[in-house]
C-alpha cells in the first residue's frame, strides 16, 4: 500500500510553491505508533519542504488537542491508523470527529486492518463507528481481509480526481491486473453479503477473552513478553504445536517490548482458539503478560 499517495500527495497539493512560507506549508499530525508506511510517506512529503510533521502521544486527543491549538499553520491533516497493527486497539475516530470539526482539520485513517473486517457490511473503523462521513481519506489493502493484492483510497470525486491527476505514486505505478480486480471485486461482494464471517472472527476474539481473561479489543493480539530471547523462545514453543506466531522485536518495536503477534481469522475454530490458549499457557503466564489496549471502547459488529 502506497502510503505517498495519500498524505505526500495531499501535502504537496497543497502547498503553492517550491518553498512555501509558514501559511502554505501543510501541518500533518501524525499517531506515534503509526504505520511504517505512514511515517515513510510523511518524510518524503517532508522532503519537498511542503510539510511540517508533529507527532501526538498514541491515542492521546489531549495532546492532539494541544498541539493543534498551537500551531499556527493554518492546513491542517491528521493521520492515524484505524486499527494499529502492532497493539491492536483502535484509534479513538468520535474523539478524533470531535476535533476535526473544532479545528477543521483533513481526517485520512490507514484502514488496512479494519476493512472487511469491521462495520455491519464490512466498511471499516469507520462504519463501525459510525463516522464514514466525517472521514475525508480512508486509505486500506487488499492484501489483507481481501485476500487479493493492491491497496485503494476512498475518498470524494474531488480528491479523486486531485489523486489521479496529481499523484505521482499513482501516475507512475503499473496498474492492476484485471484478474486481481475482478478477485477485488468479488471480495468486495463477498464481505457485504456473507456476514456471517465477521460473526466468527468476532466470535473467536470472545472466546479468546474468556479463556485466557487477556481484554483485547480486536483480532489483532499483541502479547508482549519483554526480551528478544523470551520471545524467540515462545515462538519456537509454539510452532511445535503447531502455530506460527511471530516473534515481534527490535526495530519494529521498541526494546524489551518485544511481543508474540496473534491474528485471528474467521477460518479458525473454537478448537483452534483451545489448542492455542493451552500452548500459550505453557510459555507465558496469562496474568503476568503485558497487553497494549484501550479500555474505551471493545469492537463490536
């Protein structure tokens, strides 16, 4: 997923001139745990002088708030991922709404987790939340929940035409194959009308809570064990039993915050989810392990 496309291209849209002044330049505040590729796609909008980039406390609306009271620069962006990859709680969008409509600022979320996945027909954080309208870029995969390969941005015919015209990311990238298109296309079908397998992903992170009483808030499971040793360790544990859980570790995350990455799908089974929790239990202990989630608010369809 090309980042660059939605918030380079948006910066860079924006400002008038090779080097802007302060009221020209793009302001785009940035969650600090988000994706790589955002972060990427900042500093190459960084690079041509049309930005400038603030990073707010994850999740944290009040130094959001803060921080976009202060600055005097008068474009403003905010981008976050609607559901973070690496803790897996969502970004809090009705706070985020809130503010949007005090400060006036563009609202694009990485929604590549989200989507299919979460909403009553599949749309995302957004429709799960109920604030599609109030969300200005929405960038997903399909890659993912899709299980194709691209990327696409949801936005209004005006920033559409804006990307296609402008973006240089999308201008000069090979298009999709039409094969990979129509399998889009069909998931697309696929997501809206068989409900039932959101059910049972959400079915499964339930079960999950019950049996191990971890609070986690999505199908994304980020148990972190602290060392890279212990985590390699219960990695290797648990695919001899089967599992491949991938030990997350530095640079991805920070050290002795390194962490087993659990992904849950609606092709598993209430069994599955049994074998799992009893090999985990082998390794870790449940009320010892430290978990990143919000508390705020749990997914819900």
């Amino acid at each position: 997923m090309a980042f660059m496309t939605a918030v380079g291209n948006v910066s860079l849209l924006l400002a008038k001139d090779s080097q802007p002044s302060i009221d020209e330049r793009v302001a785009v505040f940035s969650d600090a745990l988000n994706h790589a590729s955002i972060i990427d796609g900042i500093r190459l909008a960084e690079k041509q002088k049309s930005v400038a980039a603030f990073v707010y406390q994850h999740c944290d609306m009040h130094h959001l708030n803060e921080l976009l009271t202060n600055c005097p620069m008068k474009k403003k962006v905010v981008i976050t991922d609607s559901l973070f990859s690496m803790d897996g709680d969502f970004a809090p969008l009705v706070e985020l709404v809130k503010l949007r409509k005090k400060h006036g600022f563009l609202l694009a979320i990485d929604d590549a987790h989200a989507t299919f996945v979460c909403g009553k027909t599949g749309g995302g954080a957004a429709e799960l939340f109920n604030c599609i309208s109030d969300v200005d870029i929405s960038i997903g995969t399909l890659s993912k929940a899709g299980g194709c390969h691209g990327g696409y941005i949801a936005c209004s015919k005006k920033w559409k035409q804006l990307i296609q015209s402008r973006g240089r990311s999308f201008i000069f990238s090979t298009s999709t194959p039409v094969p990979i298109a129509a399998a889009a296309h069909a998931a697309v079908i696929v997501a809206k009308k068989e409900m039932w397998r959101r059910r049972a992903i959400w079915n499964r992170v339930q079960d999950f809570r019950d049996l191990t009483g971890i609070p986690i808030t999505s199908p994304i499971i980020s148990l972190i064990v602290g060392n890279e040793a212990t985590a390699l360790q219960a990695s290797r544990h648990l695919l001899e039993f089967g599992f491949h859980i991938t030990a997350i570790r530095p640079p991805t995350v920070a050290p002795n915050s390194c962490r087993l990455r659990i992904a849950l799908s609606a092709a598993h089974t209430l069994d599955d989810v049994k074998n799992l929790t009893a090999a985990l239990s082998q390794c870790i202990n449940f009320s010892e392990i430290g978990f990143q989630c919000t508390s705020w608010n749990a997914a819900r369809l």
